[in-house]
C-alpha cells in the first residue's frame, strides 16, 4: 500500500487554494496516488456546520480538517487541504496529528491589493470597509508560515506553476514518481 501524505494548502481567501487544488488532484491520480480534497468551504458546510469565525471555532475547524486528513493519510491516501487556516499554532497542531514526515504545507501567497482586484464578490471591499467583520487578513489576523515546504505566489504565477512546484517537492521526498509535465 502506498504511504499517503496530506499537501497543506494555506493562504488567504481568493489566493487560489481551491484552483491548486482542482489542478493537483487530477496529477496525483495520473500518478497512481488515490486523492482526496478537503475543500475549507465544503468542509465548513458538511463538517463544521454552525462553526463561527471565533479563533476558538476556526481552530476546531482545522482540527476537524486535520483529524480527518490523518486518517486517510493512514490508510494511505494523498490529501489536499484548501483551508485558510489562519493560524501557525492551529497549522503546527495539523502538522503533528497527521505526521511532519506525511504534511507538506503550501503557503499560496497573495497580495491584499491583488485579493481585492479580483474579488468578484466585493467581500474585500465591505471588510476593508468595516461592513464585514472577522474577516481573514483585514479585521482577522492571517499569520503567514514562517518556513513553509513550498511557497507559490498566485499574483505572479500561473497555475499549471505552482502546481508544479507542488509535485516537484512531492517527488523530491519520494512521496510520488517524476511524472509528465502539468497538464494546462
């Protein structure tokens, strides 16, 4: 059975976690790994349902995220997360229950005028604002990782790039075969 591992993407909202993680999942099948998503908003309505945006309520959240990604990990799946995760000591906690040698984290940096530019639902706007409260990166604090495993910047790079950045240190620690180049 192959040994799973979980690629911890974190970033703020708008970043590009989801779309990484669309364009990841599809590779790592083609590479005979068995994937599985943790979408942030598929897990806060399935999972977390009723959670807030408390920092206590944010943090079970990512611990509910990072229960679930160790079991799979165990049972040998390849696991991507796309949750903000805001928190280094909440992504630290993720990083010890599922194993540092199974947990690449991922930080998808982007920045706030780039987030604002694109966001089509005004979300940046009202916070910025102060129309929207708790909000990641503007009345919420957002702690950047310190040394993440892989950093890819969605303000300058293309998907099919950080993507790829993302299978390089995937390979590099054996955890998946060099395989044929991202598909656009």
């Amino acid at each position: 059975m192959n040994q799973g591992f979980t690629v911890w993407l974190t970033g703020l909202s708008g970043a590009g976690k989801s779309t990484i993680a669309e364009r990841l999942g599809p590779e790592l099948i083609a590479r005979g790994c068995n994937v599985e998503v943790l979408d942030g908003d598929e897990v806060r309505t399935h999972l977390s349902k009723g959670l807030g945006f408390s920092r206590e309520d944010r943090d079970i959240n990512i611990g509910r995220i990072s229960f679930v990604a160790s079991l799979l990990v165990k049972h040998g799946a390849a696991v991507i997360t796309a949750a903000i995760s805001p928190y280094a000591l909440a992504r630290a906690e993720a990083r010890q229950r599922i194993g540092s040698e199974r947990f690449v984290e991922v930080y998808v940096r982007c920045s706030l005028n780039e987030l604002t530019r694109r966001d089509v639902k005004g979300l940046y706007a009202k916070a910025i604002a102060g129309e929207l409260q708790h909000f990641t990166g503007v009345s919420d604090p957002y702690e950047a990782p310190e040394s993440p495993d892989v950093v890819v910047d969605s303000e300058v790079e293309a998907v099919e790039e950080s993507v790829s950045k993302i299978l390089s240190e995937l390979e590099k620690r054996g955890y998946i075969q060099a395989g044929a180049t991202v598909a656009s």
